[in-house]
C-alpha cells in the first residue's frame, strides 16, 4: 500500500496500533454496548408514543430487530480489528525532482529519512489490525489517488533552485575583497572600453547570440573575456598569484616581489585561482551550480538540449553569487610590498564586519513569501500524515457515539478519503507552479527561460512577476484543498442525510406493515369470534 509522505509511513501504523488499543478499552469496558441499550429503550420509547397497548410489543420489536440487524452490521466491519495490516506492505515512492531523478523507495524499516530513527517515530509496530471497512477505504482511497498522481506529469521543484539562489553569496572576506579589486581594475575599464567603442562583427554576434544581450553586464562576460581582459592586467599586485618576470617587466627587478599583476583574463578564469572558479567552489555557490546543472539536465530530457548548457550554469551561479554579495569596486588595496594594507587590526576588522552584513543582507531575501512557500510545500504533508493518523486513532470513538450508525460509514469513508486526496492537489499545483515560473521569462528554448526565471531578472528585476508566481503557489497549495474539503463536506452531509432518509423510510415501513398485519389478525380473530358464537 503506497502512502504519501516519509512520516507517513509511521503515522498509519501508529494511527491504526491505537486504534485497537482504544477499540479494546471500549470493549473490556463494555461501553461499546451502550449504543445497542440506547436502541432498545429509543425504539420502545418510539413505539408505545404510536399505536394503542396491543401492538406496542409488536412494533417495538420490528424496529428493534431492523435497528439491531444494521447495527450488528456496522459494529462487524468498522468496530474490531479483524485485517492485519504488515509494515513492510507500506511504501513510499518520493516523486522524482531535479535534485534526485531517480529516488529510492522508502519503507518503515528503510525510511530513507530521519524518521524512525531513535526518539523520533521509533518503535512503530511490524503490524497493526484494521476492521475491514476501514481497510478497505483506506486501500481504495491511497489507490485511487497513486493512480490519479500516475497521470500528472512529475514537476522539477524548480521552486528549490531560486531559494539556493537567493542564499548563494560570497562568505569569504578575502575572496570578496580580491572581487571587489577585480571590478574596479578589470571589469569597469573594460565594460567602459566596450561602451566606448561599440564594436561589431561576426565574433561579437555570435557571442551575443549564445550568451545573450547582457552579457556585457557583468564581470564574467564572455565577450569581455574576449575583447579586452587578455589586455589588461590588474593595477596592484593581487595576493595568490606568483610574480612572474617576464609578465611583470614594469616592476622594479630589484625590489622583492612576492605577489604579481595577472592579466584579467586569466585573473578570472584560471582553472587553478581563477575567480570564477574560486567563488563557484565555495559551499553556497557550489550547491546552487550543481542544483542548477541538474535543473538544466532534467529540462533537456523533456525539451530541446541547450548548447554550451555545462558553461551557461556555472556562469549563472557565479552571476547570481555576485549580485548576492553585492560586489562593488573596492577603494581598499591588497598587500603590497611595503605592507601598507593587510597589517592593520582595525581595516581587517572592518573588512570582515563589512562582509558579514552583505551577507545577512543576501540572507535576508530567505525571509520573503518565496522562501515561506518553499518551507510550506513539505510542512503540508507533514500536518496530513498526522491529521490521517488522529483521525485513525479516534474512529472507533467515532463509531461507538454514532451508535453503529449506517451514515457514519460513509461520512467517515468521505473524511478519509478527502483528506488523502489532498495529496493529488498539491501534486498538480506543483507542476503548475514550475511551468508557470518557466513560461513567464522570456527565452529562445524551455531551458533558456528556465534559467532566465533563476537569473538576476528572474529573482529581482521582474518582481511583479516573481510575486504573481508566489501568491498563485499559495493560493493552490491552501486554497485547493481547502475549497475540495468544504466540497466533500456538502456531500457528506448530502450522502448522510441521504442515508439517514432511507434508514427512516424501511423502519417507518416495517413498523407500519407491522401494525397493518396486527390490524388485520384482529379483525380475523374478532370474525372467528362471532362465528364461532353463532
């Protein structure tokens, strides 16, 4: 039996282990016969307020004996555990994302999660009892929904990327520092280079087209990286990089040198120190990357591939990093040979002050209704397995206080099943959300718009569209299941007084045939009289 969450797959055994335990509580107690003394003094009561001395026994007895019948029923297939329910026959199969294409199957005894674990879930039972009604709603209903979910087409929880996004930054001081030198010495003379002198040609077009029309807007541009970095070379020494003689010629050769001026472009994309590399390695960025590359992989299984797709996610990463940190040119300079800078405790402490708060700043994006969607969407399953699992633990209450009533069956049938279907709702508002969060960026292929709705403009530029995206989230993953439940619960209502109605109808029929066939036994009986006299 498939169950829709990791918590899940303790919760329906501990819901349905107190069940019994509460079933038998009732039984030893004898209060589960309380319903069936209640029907015997009702429907005496019933019957003697109708008909004259005579038939009150009669009528009393048909209703009873209707009453009784049902009653008996109820209380066989939705009162005493009688279905053995195994753990092993519980599964859960994790719908598979960007971060995890293919995610293994958990069970109670391999939960692929922290729970089960010691002090949390543990010790759920090998197996539990269901009387049979209920196993059967439960096995029709977690059926019906899988076989529903095999049809909506699985979603990439694209969600996750932009959240990695907005908490990837720069956490080292001294590589934000190194950046910060890097825009003020390569990348602002070479964007104003480019400014300038507007040049054209095959090899600009071509770069534009691959890249995109702003990538001359940021430090790692390819077309910059092209045109003017191999150039130009870092003004003051850059700490990490060797000096080298025949690069360095302008230095004095007779001072010592311990740091050199590398060009720009390989100051940015040395495999070894390159920025690019150093700030895609760092643990934030590099999660966001790896996520973001197995985005772009995901997305290309279902549309066309993305050229240079590999280069176009690290180069996002780092992108998105930089904006995060809020990288500006720096007026502070880097170790030099007379040790001006980089000695002083005070310009340290600052240094360090100054990246923590743009961090806290680049954090504090975490704060905003994306982030509290994002925590929403696996809080929800949670608040469901334990709401199935009281709803469980307290039906044989439910079936006792309703006195075994018919109408139960069904309303508490209904209950379990509407709140299990939530499970499907929120499946189709996940893959809602990830398609509308692609197709509201503009893009030439399906994975160009996907990384447009994680890029800068995707996450701060487009806001009207980042927050339209937000509120319908809310709105399906709340509202759906919301408007569904109020929905069940007229037809509940509708089925149950439905039932109630055809109950009232036979007892009204049977008391009524009742009283006709004593009626007529009388006058039977009155004629034999006369006859017999004569």
């Amino acid at each position: 039996m498939a169950v829709d969450s990791y918590l899940e797959l303790f919760t329906t055994l501990f819901g349905w282990h107190w069940y019994g335990i509460l079933w038998d509580v009732l039984a030893s107690t004898g209060i589960v016969l309380i319903p069936f003394i209640v029907m015997l003094v009702r429907t005496w009561r019933d019957a003697a307020r109708g008909g004259n001395f005579g038939s009150v026994h009669e009528l009393a007895l048909r209703g009873m004996e209707l009453e009784f019948y049902v009653a008996i029923f109820v209380a066989i297939i939705a009162g005493p555990p009688t279905v053995t329910l195994k753990a092993d026959m519980l599964t859960y199969q994790p719908p598979p994302d960007i971060t995890e294409p293919s995610p293994p199957v958990a069970t109670p005894t391999s939960s692929q999660s922290t729970y089960g674990k010691p002090g949390a879930f543990s010790g759920a039972p090998t197996s539990v009892r269901l009387p049979i009604w209920w196993y059967t709603v439960l096995a029709l209903s977690k059926g019906l929904n899988h076989a529903i979910m095999a049809g909506i087409p699985d979603s990439g929880n694209i969600r996750l990327v932009r959240e990695q996004a907005r908490l990837s930054t720069i956490s080292d001081p001294a590589l934000r520092d190194e950046v910060s030198q890097f825009y003020g010495e390569c990348f602002v003379p070479a964007r104003s280079a480019y400014l300038r002198e507007k040049p054209k040609g095959a090899t600009v077009s071509d770069i534009l087209d691959e890249f995109g029309e702003d990538d001359p807007d940021w430090m790692g541009s390819h077309l910059l990286r092209t045109l003017y970095y191999p150039k130009m070379r870092a003004m003051r020494p850059v700490s990490g990089w060797a000096y080298d003689a025949k690069r360095d010629a302008d230095f004095d050769p007779n001072l010592p040198h311990p740091w050199g001026r590398p060009y720009c472009s390989e100051w940015w994309a040395d495999p070894d120190n390159g920025l690019r590399e150093r700030i895609v390695a760092l643990p934030e960025a590099s999660k966001f990357r790896n996520t973001l590359a197995s985005a772009a992989s995901w997305l290309s299984s279902y549309f066309s591939s993305m050229s240079n797709a590999a280069e176009k996610t690290k180069d996002k990463a780092v992108r998105i990093t930089l904006q995060n940190s809020m990288v500006e040119a720096s007026s502070k300079y880097q170790p030099d040979t007379m040790g001006a800078y980089g000695n002083d405790e005070d310009s340290t402490i600052y240094k360090t002050f100054e990246s923590g708060v743009a961090a806290v700043g680049a954090g504090s994006e975490y704060l905003s209704i994306g982030a509290m969607l994002t925590a929403l969407k696996p809080m929800l399953p949670i608040a469901q397995a334990i709401l199935l699992m009281v709803i469980y633990a307290l039906l044989p209450l439910i079936v006792v206080i309703s006195g075994y009533s018919l109408n139960m069956l069904f309303l508490g049938a209904i209950g379990i099943f509407t709140v299990n279907f939530w499970s499907v709702l929120w499946k189709l508002a996940q893959w809602i959300d990830d398609n509308l969060m692609v197709s509201m960026f503009e893009g030439v292929g399906a994975i160009d718009r996907f990384i447009a709705s994680v890029s800068s403009d995707g996450l701060f530029g487009s806001i009207t569209k980042t927050y339209l995206i937000d509120l319908m989230l809310a709105a399906m993953m709340l509202g759906m299941p919301l408007i569904w439940t109020m929905m069940m619960g007229w037809v509940g209502i509708r089925v149950g007084a439905a039932m109630g109605s055809i109950l009232d109808s036979t007892t009204s029929s049977a008391q009524k045939a009742g009283q006709s066939g004593t009626d007529l036994l009388k006058k039977g009986t009155g004629k034999i009289k006369r006859i017999t006299k004569r």
